[in-house]
C-alpha cells in the first residue's frame, strides 16, 4: 500500500539547479516545475501563474528522493527482546521520530521490512506525522529458532509479542499470517531465510524456513499482486528463496557466482545494507553488542562489497537500503558513501532512486520527469563531482515531498 499524498494542490519550482533524473549519466539543466505535487516539466516553468512557491538551489542539484528499501523504525534497539518486550504505542512513539528523521536526511520513501502496521499508516496518510511515503511488511516472519525468534537458548517462555517478528511455523500458519497482513495494508511480506547477527541461537548460514513454507508465504504474495522479501546472507538460503519465489534478497552478504546467477534467472533484486555492518563493527562494543553479536558481523562485514560486484556482474538490479537499528540510525546517509565506493557515486545514486522504485512497483517515484511524483532532495552541490553533498550532515539540503517544502 502506497500512501499517495500526490494530489498535494499548488505550484512550485525549483530554479538556478542542475537536475539528476535518477537515471541519466548528465545532469540536465533545470528549472523543475511542479503542480498538484506531481512534476510537470524539467527545464521550462511553463504556466504556473504568479503564486508558484519558489525554491532558489543557488547552483545547486535537485534529485529524485530518495529512497531506502531496507529501513526499520521499529528497530528502536539493537536488543532483539527489549523491543517487543516494549509496549506497542511506545514502540510507534519512538519510530514516529525516527521516521521524521529520515524525511529530513531526504530519504522521501521507505520500506520498513521488519514492523509497522495499520495504525501508523493511516496516522502518516492522514499528514498527522512528517514521515516518508510508508511501506510496510508487518511484522517479518520467522521459524521457531530462526533470525526472528529473539529468546536466547535457556530461556523456557514463548516469544509472545510481534512488534517486529513473529514466529510461524508451517504452511497453514504462515498463510493465515500473509493474509493478515495484507488486510492490514502491507506492501509487501517479509520473511527470514538465514540466521542473522543480531540473533543470538542460528548459524548466519544455515537455510531456514522449509520449501513449501516459503512457497505458501510466495503464493499468497503473488495472489495480492505483492512479492516477498527474505532476509538471506548464505549461497545455499539465498537459492533456497529465490528458487521458491523470493523477489527481494536483503543482505546478501556471502552472496557467490552461482548463488548470484540463480537471483538474475529469477528475476530477483539484492538489497545491500552496508551501513549496518560498518556501523556495527566501529561501535558494537560500545553499545552493548554480546560476543556472539560482533563476532557474526564481522563474518559478513567485507563480503558484503563483493556481493554488490558479484551481483553487477551477473546483472542483478541493485537497490539500497541501511537496517540501522537502535542508536545507529543516525547512519543512514554514510551508507551512501559506503556503496559509492563499490559502484561509484552514479551508481549508488540509482540504486537509492529509480532502481530501487522498480524494486517497489512504484515508477512514478524515484525520478525527476514530467508526471512523476515530485518526491524532490536539493543539495548544494553537484553530487557527480561533490559527492560528499550527500552524506556529509552538515550540508544544505531542502527536501520537497509530493512537491511541498518539508
């Protein structure tokens, strides 16, 4: 579900700006003209009458928004149990100014692949909170000692609370928990096929969840005109859920030549989350991270570049995404440095803009042209030959969502 606040009345252009489209290797001249929130020409203003909001780049570059495919605003903590030990509305608290962050870092859509539900999507489409355009799985889906159950080995209680993860195990359960969430208004599902680093009882690359499990999580999706997203670091899980319908492999790390061929002849998209593991190796320590924790990160730290070379060689899309949790979030705009220095900065800046709208369904953002949503970050330098514009914080930025001054 798209939370489509594109019928946005009034006029608005952005003058004196080059313009990244999200796809062309050259920038453009601007001005970008906007009414009714959807963008209505690139370089000429056209008719928008004398009550045009005006937006002065002072030579600067205007962009798609941009957006992360793999964000977690319900990932208040790195500690799997104190979030869904936590009370709900809490937990939304808390998510709510996480997601007001990230609008303002310019990330104007997110995919929140572990969390979110009904009621804050309804309270952001109804304007009541300044958030990005809201996609959500729900709660993510995991088998009984999976990546998703939170309960160390000696603890004897059941993992009752859901903000985050649930765990399911079997086909009919597992439909029934697909249903749900569409009901809900998911955008997409959510499921874990290997272990984790924040999980403290799975090996990183054992598969998990059964053939005709993931199977009954992929019809249902397909059936919803949706598609699911695993969770998925080794070779063998990362087969294992593409070969069973997967569209959307999350992590990747320990991605191979193989495993790699086998997401391009299904079609499916990697999503690398290279902010995390950085993030997590320079201050694990510091906040808290177990032994156990640190040790799986630094399993998956370096491959996860090679993943990204490996899947551009078998011509797999890449799209980008951050997983930061808890106080690590404000490292949401270094991932781009982070993926920039593997595919260059024209590259990532795709990944984060019209390839990972592909990934969406949604073609109408993650690009600057005529009829698009006008889902807009204007920053004070030419990121082809400043890249640092992007990721440094102290950099001007203006974000414009759904062609209205955030």
């Amino acid at each position: 579900m798209v939370n489509d606040r594109s019928s946005v009345p009034g006029t608005l252009i952005v003058t004196n700006a080059a313009v990244f489209d999200g796809e062309s290797a050259e920038l453009v001249d601007g001005p970008v003209a906007v009414r009714d929130g959807r963008i209505v020409a690139v370089g000429d203003t056209g008719d928008l009458g004398d009550d045009a909001v005006v937006v002065d780049a002072q030579g600067g570059t205007v962009l798609p928004g941009l957006i992360d495919a793999h964000c977690h605003p319900y990932g208040i903590s790195l500690d799997m149990v104190d979030i869904e030990a936590s009370p709900l509305s809490y937990v939304a608290i808390v998510a709510a100014g996480r997601l007001r962050n990230s609008l303002r870092r310019g990330f104007t859509t997110i995919r929140d692949v572990a969390g979110g539900e009904a009621g804050l999507a309804k309270a952001i489409a109804e304007g009541r909170l300044e958030a990005p355009r809201y996609l959500f799985t729900g709660p993510a889906l995991s088998q009984t000692g999976g990546h998703g159950d939170a309960r160390p080995a000696h603890w004897d209680t059941c993992p009752c609370h859901s903000h985050t993860t649930e765990v399911v195990d079997g086909v009919d359960p597992l439909r029934r928990a697909v249903r749900e969430r569409f009901r809900q208004g998911a955008h997409a599902i959510k499921i874990m096929t290997s272990g984790g680093v924040v999980s403290l009882t799975d090996p990183i690359r054992i598969p998990q969840y059964s053939e005709d499990e993931i199977r009954a999580v992929t019809a249902e999706a397909a059936r919803r005109g949706s598609y699911v997203a695993a969770h998925s670091y080794s070779p063998e899980a990362i087969v294992h859920s593409v070969r069973n319908g997967v569209r959307s492999i999350e992590h990747g790390n320990l991605l191979d030549t193989s495993s790699a061929a086998a997401m391009a002849e299904y079609g499916a998209f990697l999503i690398p989350t290279l902010a995390a593991y950085d993030a997590m190796d320079r201050r694990g320590e510091a906040i808290g991270m177990a032994a156990v924790q640190l040790a799986k990160n630094r399993e998956v730290l370096d491959a996860g570049r090679r993943a990204i070379e490996l899947a551009v060689a078998a011509k797999v899309p890449v799209g980008f995404g951050t997983d930061l949790m808890g106080g690590l979030e404000e490292e949401q705009l270094n991932g781009l440095r982070l993926q920039s220095e593997v595919l260059g900065i024209l590259g990532t800046l795709r990944c984060a803009t019209s390839v990972n709208a592909r990934l969406l369904g949604l073609e109408d953002l993650g690009v600057v042209r005529p009829g698009a949503i006008a889902d807009l970050l204007v920053v004070s330098g030419n990121p082809l030959e400043q890249p640092d514009c992007l990721w440094d914080p102290a950099a001007e930025r203006t974000v414009i969502q759904s062609g209205r001054v955030v």
